[in-house]
C-alpha cells in the first residue's frame, strides 16, 4: 500500500498518514508474535476481527465518555483514529493473577486479585518492555505526575466497563494492556486511549468452560486462536451466529 505515507510500523498494525491534518489510518495486520519475538506466525483473518473487536469497545467507551482516538472503520483492516503523541508506556490492570505477574510473584493462575492492580511497563523492544514505577515514570520524564493521575484514572474507568461487558458474555477480564496518548485541542491538552483493545491485548476466559479466548493460545501453542476470536465476536454481537 503505497497511496499514502507510512507514518509507523509496529508489531500488529502500521500506522498511515490520515486524510486531514490530525488524522491517521490504522491498519490491523494479521502478524502474531510473543513479547520477546521468539515466536511469529501469521495467522489469516487475526487483523480483519480485530479491527472489528476494537472497533466495538472504542465505540461503546467513546459513548460513555471515555476520550479514545477512534473516529471510525474504514474497512476491513483499518480505521481512522486522531493523531496524538503517545505516551511510551503499556499500562497493565489486572483483576485475576496470570501471566507475567504469576511468574514473576509465583502466585497461581487464576487467583482473583483482592483488588485491582495496575502495572506499567516502558515500550521498548530492544530491552522487551521492563516493567516500571510511577517514581521511574516521573523522574525520566516519559509522564507528568498529573499525566499519570490521569492515564490510571483511565484505566480503571476502563476496567470496570470491561468487565460488566465481558462478564454480561459470560466471558471473565482477566487483565488488559492499554497505550495512552497526549491530544492537543487548541491549547488544551487531555490523556485519551489509543492503539486496540482486543483479544490480543487482553486475558478473557470463559466462566463456565475457564477456556482462553485470546493471544495465549498463541503464547502456549494451544491452537484455535482465530477461532477463539470469531466467538468472542460473536458473543459480543459483531458477527452473526453463523460466521
Ligand atoms: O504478559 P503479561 O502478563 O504482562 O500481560 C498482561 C496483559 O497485557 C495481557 O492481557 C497481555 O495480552 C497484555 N500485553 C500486551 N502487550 C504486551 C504485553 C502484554 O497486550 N506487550
């Protein structure tokens, strides 16, 4: 695709200089890898209900007021979003131990948290994301203080709308990463979310089956992952039974 200038490339999506000024295109590529980039695959159609997924939870957390930079779906793999500056964290809120957290602290999969905890972890793939503090955060810059009162505020309002969605799905959050970013108004300034929220990016298990229905089926080889997708899709009502 060379119509328009490419703005960034990452892992999962590439980023396309947008029709207006403040604009961008996002483009959901079907490319899968894990966190250190020992494992890549790619797998048909991953970009096409992603796009879709994150589409539906941009637009319902636009409608209750949560600032995302979803405008809208294009079509079938991209979407135009608001350009901002990214802030360079991931920022991780977990209600169910798994994954890094129950390696790193030795605690069970599946253990539900007393409370909610988030987690932040510096971007950056030559050193694969090492997780940092608030201290770290503020003293090199990378959030003001009252940036991150703002980026936590969000994703705990994010949370708990997640959560209600999923559970009413029968499906349980276990945890998610977001990505935040600065849009400047004027000269106005708000923290909204950016990049995707979708089974890549998120833990969800079924509640009556505790079968996973995101990227962990990759990260553990488990098979069906497109598959897992297609019915999380379904049951939040994007694709019809039969698809
Ligand atoms: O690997 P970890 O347990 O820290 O992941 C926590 C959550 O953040 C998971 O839902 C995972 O899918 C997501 N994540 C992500 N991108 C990363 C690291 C984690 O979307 N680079």
């Amino acid at each position: 695709n060379n119509r328009r200038r490419r703005i960034y490339e990452g892992k999962g999506k590439i980023l396309y200089e947008g029709p207006e000024p403040g604009t961008l295109v996002q483009f959901f590529k079907d490319d899968a890898t894990t966190n250190n980039k020992t494992k890549h695959a790619v797998i048909d159609g991953k970009g096409v209900i992603n796009n879709r997924i994150s589409e539906f939870i941009f637009t319902h957390l636009n409608r209750i007021g949560i600032p995302t930079h979803f405008i809208r779906r294009l079509n079938m793999r991209e979407q135009l979003i608001r350009e901002v500056e990214m802030i360079p964290l991931e920022i991780v809120v977990r209600n169910v131990a798994a994954g890094d957290m129950a390696t790193r602290l030795g605690i069970e999969e599946g253990l539900v948290l007393p409370r909610s905890i988030i987690e932040f972890y510096f971007k950056s793939d030559a050193l694969d994301d090492p997780m940092v503090s608030e201290e770290h955060i503020t003293a090199f810059g990378w959030a003001s203080p009252q940036e991150l009162d703002d980026v936590m505020a969000l994703a705990i309002r994010i949370n708990d709308f997640l959560t209600g969605l999923f559970l009413g799905v029968g499906i349980q959050l276990v945890d998610f990463k977001i990505e935040c970013g600065r849009l400047y108004e004027g000269d106005m300034m708000r923290i909204i979310l950016a990049d995707e929220i979708s089974p890549d990016s998120c833990r969800l298990w079924d509640i009556e089956t505790r079968e996973k229905l995101d990227k962990d089926r990759f990260r553990q080889d488990l098979g069906g992952l497109l598959d897992a997708y297609q019915e999380v899709a379904r049951r939040l009502g994007i694709i019809s039974e039969n698809e």
